[in-house]
C-alpha cells in the first residue's frame, strides 16, 4: 500500500478528501489518522492527541479536517467504535504536516475520548489489531 488513501479505501472507509482529511467514518466505525509523536503514557495506557485548536501558533480551527474531526469525534462519543492509523511526520514542528509513513500492518483500537481542556482532546488507545483481523471482523468477503 502507498498511499494512506488506498489503506483507507482498503479498510472500506475511504476518506472525504484524499487532500485535507483527517480521517473517515463509516456506519459503526469511525478510523483516524493520528501522529506517533502525540502519543503519551497516562494513568491507564497510552493516549493519543486526536484534536487541537492550535498549533505552534497556527489556528486549525477553520481546516476542513480540523471540521471534519469534529464530527468523528461526536460519532465517537454517540458510541461507534474507533481505530488509528499512526503516522510519522516528515517533521513534528512543521505546520501542516506531511506524512513521512505510517503504519501499514496494525491500527490501534481506540476507548474513550477525553477533554483535556478546551484546546485539546486525546483518545485512550486500548489495543492493537492486524489490518487482516481488521478487514475479517469488519468487511464482507466481498470487500476483502
């Protein structure tokens, strides 16, 4: 797979926008692109950065992904189930940022969302799956 996109179209949730998405969503699952640098320890596990306003002085907020994020995380939340796809930048301190590669074979499994503060919202990584594990539980044979 070569493009985030086609692993994306493969797990049958393929993005709005190959350009500016942050992620998609399909009936009962919501699948994220999150950057391994904005993974953290907690209490309970790792989390992962999935939404900030701003950004070494950037404002995202008026970014179509930024908007986008927004309704994933609400679906989230109303309960679908979610999975990250975790990306390398070419360089973290650069905005925006361009993907340098991303993990290919595993998606993290996600748990609950939570607020940080009014700038910030992480997402609690619980598990890992296989992108083959994935596509048995969740696509058709058709689809595969």
């Amino acid at each position: 797979m070569d493009s985030i996109a086609a692993l994306f179209r493969s797990l049958a949730a393929p993005l709005h926008n190959e350009r500016w998405s942050w992620g998609a969503s399909t009936d009962d699952h919501v699948i994220l692109r999150a950057w391994q640098d904005d993974m953290r320890k907690a209490e309970k596990g790792m989390r992962v950065l999935i939404l900030k306003s701003t950004y070494i002085d950037h404002d995202l907020t008026n970014r179509n992904g930024y908007k986008e994020r927004e309704k994933h995380i609400a679906e989230i939340e109303q309960g679908k189930s979610v999975y990250v796809v975790m990306c390398r930048a070419v360089d973290p301190k650069v905005q925006p940022r361009d993907i340098l590669s991303f993990e290919k074979k595993d998606l993290f499994v996600g748990g609950s969302v939570i607020r940080v503060d009014d700038d910030s919202v992480e997402l609690e990584l619980v598990d890992r799956i296989s992108v083959r594990e994935f596509k048995k539980h969740h696509l058709s044979d058709d689809a595969q």
